[in-house]
C-alpha cells in the first residue's frame, strides 16, 4: 500500500490551545492525565479541521478556534467550494456550561452577518467578529450540542458545530442571503 503525501491529511493543534484548554478544565475539577489529554489530540486531528488554537476578543475572552477543511456546499442544485469556517468557543462558553458566546463565519469573510443559512450576527457599534452579537437557529442540533457542553466533551463540541455548518435546512433558513454571498465568494465544482 502506498500513502502519497499529498493524500495525508495534517491538523496542527497549538501548543497555546492544549495548555490552555488543559488549564481550563483543570479549573472546572477535570483532572487530565497524559493519556487522556493525548486521547483528546488525537480525536481532535480525526475531525476535518486544519487546525487548532486560540483568539482573544478585543475584549479579552479566550477563544477556543478549529479552522475546518474546505466546506464543500450544494447551493442552488450546484456544489461550491466556500472555503473554512472557522469555529470559536468561548472559554466563558465552556466554563459556564451555556452555548453562547460561540462564534461561527467563513473565512472568506470574517466579519459578514450572514455567517450560515442557520447563523448571522449584528454589529452594534463593534468591528470584530467576536465581539458582535449571535443570532441562531439551533434546531435539532442544539439539544446535542448542549448535551456535550454539560460533559466538557470538547472533541464533541467541535464535531458538532462541524455538521451544524455542512446539514443545510432550506426549510427553515434563518438567513437566506447567505446563499448568495456563499455562492458569491466559493468555487463552483
């Protein structure tokens, strides 16, 4: 069998984002023993993200961020290349057991309000991604999400939030414009 490299898929995490992650849930009681903490890298590099590490808000809130691979969106019949998302969990998020604040937008444009057909954002009076105010539709994700805030289970929190951004309801948009930018700023393949 041979592995070409081009085929091997590498996600870094940050030396930043395991101390402080450990640091974290070592202050909420989550006592991480070497073999544990490995175990959590290692199903943190199994997802499809690029990597992992850390962002403060303006306002000094410790973000836990994944840049995922390239998402791939059906959009108008056609599939588009929109590029990676990047994923923020507030440390503040996690250790108040409490789904906000967490951040979702598309590289392509940071500071966009339509961040997903299911999430967007207002600006008011702030410039920063992180600082503006979220505004969702969980739908039937939310219970698991929460589920998986309640258990500290990071790797899930992260595998979540993923499929959140690829399972697009049309049924029940939030913020339809987001197509157009969406198909505006992605590769048709």
């Amino acid at each position: 069998m041979t592995i070409k490299l081009e085929n091997l898929k590498i996600t870094t995490i940050t030396p930043s984002f395991q101390t402080k992650l450990t640091n974290l849930l070592s202050s909420m009681g989550t006592t991480l023993t070497q073999k544990r903490r490995d175990r959590m890298w290692t199903a943190l590099k199994r997802l499809p993200y690029q990597s992992y590490s850390c962002i403060k808000a303006p306002d000094g809130v410790l973000y836990f961020m994944g840049k995922t691979q390239d998402i791939i969106a059906q959009l108008d019949g056609h599939d588009y290349n929109i590029g990676p998302y990047l994923v923020c969990i507030s440390g503040t998020s996690i250790q108040t057991r409490q789904s906000h604040p967490i951040h979702l937008f598309p590289e392509y444009n940071p500071k966009t309000e339509n961040r997903h057909l299911h999430h967007g954002c207002y600006y008011e009076g702030v410039d920063h991604p992180l600082m503006a105010t979220p505004d969702w539709c969980w739908a039937s994700i939310g219970p698991s999400y929460i589920s998986a805030l309640s258990d500290t289970d990071i790797v899930d929190m992260f595998r979540l939030l993923y499929i959140f951004i690829i399972r697009l309801n049309w049924s029940s948009p939030l913020r339809s414009s987001w197509k157009y930018e969406a198909m505006d700023h992605g590769e048709a393949l």
